[in-house]
C-alpha cells in the first residue's frame, strides 16, 4: 500500500467518525475551499442553517482530524475566521 493510500483510508476513517454537522462543515469546506481561503464562522452558520456557536464547537474536530483540506483557526474579529487550505 503507498503512503498516499494510507492517508486516503486515515482521512476515510477520521471523516467516518465525525458528527453529521462536522460532516456537513466538512463537505462545506471543501466545496468552498476552491475559490475561498478564509471563512467565518457566522457565515458558514448562515450557509448551513447553524448559529456561529455551533460552527465554533464543531471546528476543533476538523482542526485536528486528516483530511483534504487543512483548517486552522485564524482570527477573531466579530466571528471567529478559519483559514482553509488544500
């Protein structure tokens, strides 16, 4: 098996084992993730029918997960901000 098979079936588990709204982020974060870097939590909730708090609870498990996409937390100005890259 090649390493990039090996990341493929992690980031598989990992994404198995998130919540349907971690999942749902998820999927959000890498459509958008093509034309945007950077993402607030408010704005996110907007998108998927969520409040802000609830985006801010279920990031720290795609923060710390493997996955396609790599988020992190960037700032705090009026909503937290996630920065999201490929």
């Amino acid at each position: 098996m090649s390493e990039s098979d090996t990341s493929d079936s992690t980031a598989t588990r990992t994404a198995a084992a998130l919540s349907d709204k971690q999942r749902r982020i998820l999927r959000y974060l890498r459509g958008q993730s093509q034309t945007n870097t950077y993402f607030k939590s408010r704005l996110i909730g907007d998108d998927l029918g969520m409040s802000a708090k609830e985006v801010g609870v279920n990031m720290p498990a795609l923060v710390d997960g493997e996955f396609d996409v790599t988020v992190e937390k960037w700032g705090y100005s009026s909503s937290t901000t996630w920065k999201v890259t490929n």
